[in-house]
C-alpha cells in the first residue's frame, strides 16, 4: 500500500497521515522498499515498480 501512494506521488507526511502512522515510520517502509527493489530514489521506486507489475 506504501508503494502505491509513493507510486501516486505522495509525500511521506501525507503517506503517514492517509495510513495513520507516524512519519518516520513510513519513511523506514519507503527505505526498505528502496533498498529492495534496487532504486536510488522516489521516482525510480515508482517506475521499477510499475514495470514489475507491482503497482
């Protein structure tokens, strides 16, 4: 779900405040979500993402 949110171009702020988690709870997923599907950053977590199909 995350994922998603920061595939539609939101904030961590406004991520956290959608799911009702903290900030730097949400910014520890979209690290590991980094780190995992090997992008550098925001944007290139959402198009690896869209080309894997997982969002």
């Amino acid at each position: 779900e995350i994922l998603q949110l920061l595939a539609d171009g939101l904030t961590n702020r406004q991520i956290a405040e959608r799911l009702f988690l903290a900030e730097g709870t949400v910014k520890n997923y979209v690290s590991n979500i980094l780190a995992k599907i090997g992008a550098r950053d925001r944007t290139q977590a959402a198009l690896r993402a869209r080309e894997m199909g997982l969002v």
